[in-house]
C-alpha cells in the first residue's frame, strides 16, 4: 500500500549512499551533491528507496571497471519539467539526480529503457526500470 508522508530527500540519499556502500563494489566510489535547502516533500519513502535502488543496480551494471555513482539533489522549476510533463505547475519541484561514469546507452536502448521485461544483460527480469517509470 502506499503512504505518503513528509520524506527528507536528502536524509534519504544519505541512508541510501550507506545502503550501497556496503554493497555495491568497491571499485565505485559513491558521492553525494546534497541541496542543504531542500525541503521536505510528501511522498512514499519505500516507493523512493525502491527507484533509487532499480537506478543504482543499473549504474553499477554499466560501471564494470567501477567508477563514481553521483547522488544530487536540487530543484527544478516547473516551466523546465513542462517539456515532459505538461501539468506541471509554475513553482519548484525537488529533484533528485544520479549520474554514473558508466558506458552509456545508445539510440536504441534508450528508447526501449522503460519497457518491461527489456533488458540488455544475460540475467535479470527487464523490470528494473519499468517499475522505476511507475
């Protein structure tokens, strides 16, 4: 069931950046970019952790060789998010951001990124980002 509450992104990016440190590879380096001004937002807290993780599973799987996992947050106004989400209203939005050094994906992939059960790797279900979207 999901249960909207007061969530503390940045408080959840640090829990999350620790959650990974002990699992991922040694060979990423985790980093954090935090927007000390960032203000709570109401949301379901597992249905974060569980995006944020789909995302960091598949930047570990494009990084191999290892190489950095970056985690910001930030804001977004409004107008800048209407290109893809047109009732977006006028005022700021919170945004969180992970970027990776990993090797990228091309045309293809990316327009097939969000679809279930598509994926580019020998194991896994194809799910990952499809529930991501969701």
């Amino acid at each position: 069931a999901v249960r909207f509450e007061p969530v503390d992104i940045n408080d959840a990016l640090q829990k999350l950046k620790a959650l990974l440190s002990g699992t991922l590879p040694r060979t990423i380096d985790i980093g954090l970019s935090l927007d000390l001004g960032l203000r709570s937002v109401l949301a379901d807290p597992n249905q974060i952790n569980q995006v944020l993780l789909n995302i960091c599973v598949n930047a570990r799987d494009a990084m191999p060789e290892g190489g950095e996992l970056l985690l910001q947050t930030g804001t977004t106004p409004g107008a800048e998010l209407r290109t893809h989400f047109q009732n977006a209203k006028e005022k700021n939005y919170a945004c969180i951001t992970v970027k990776d050094a990993g090797f990228g994906m091309d045309e293809a992939t990316k327009s097939r990124v969000f679809e279930p059960f598509f994926t580019t790797k020998d194991y896994g279900t194809g799910l990952g980002l499809a529930t991501v979207r969701g």
